[in-house]
C-alpha cells in the first residue's frame, strides 16, 4: 500500500475546504525564486530581465474562494493500492 500525505486547510470564514501537496509547495517555492532572480537581475541593471513573465504563486496561507487567512491546517495521510 501506497500512503499520501497531504495539507487540509478549512477557511474559518467561509468554511472552505481545500487540500494542496508537497509537490505543490515546491512548485510555489520555485516560482517565487524565480521572480525573486528576475527582480535582482532588474535591480543590477538587466534590461532583457523586464520582459522576462512574473510567475503566478499561489497563497497556501489563503482561502482561494474569499481570500481570508483565517485558515486552520492540518496534516493528512491516506493510504491507497
């Protein structure tokens, strides 16, 4: 049996739920370094670094249906076959 770990967020607000992974992490901290190089290559000078497309990061610490932060999270683990 395969096990799968996981981040269960529910929005205190909203009652939202929504789950997100471990890859989705390190996908999101990816992006944000590579907007963070495209920002220190802009601050040196760079020029061709200004037409270089911002990636979209997404919030994990926000509810992505009001927007709230007020989100409670807990670990979860599921086995599947």
């Amino acid at each position: 049996m395969k096990k799968i770990s996981e981040t269960k967020c529910t929005c205190q607000v909203c009652k939202n739920i929504w789950h997100y992974g471990k890859q989705e992490e390190i996908e999101n901290a990816g992006k944000a370094m590579q907007n963070l190089g495209k920002s220190m290559m802009c601050c040196t000078g760079c020029a061709p670094a200004a037409v270089i497309p911002n990636q979209k990061v997404k919030d994990l610490g926000k509810c992505p249906k009001c927007g709230s932060q007020a989100i409670k999270k807990e670990k979860v683990t599921y086995e599947i076959e």
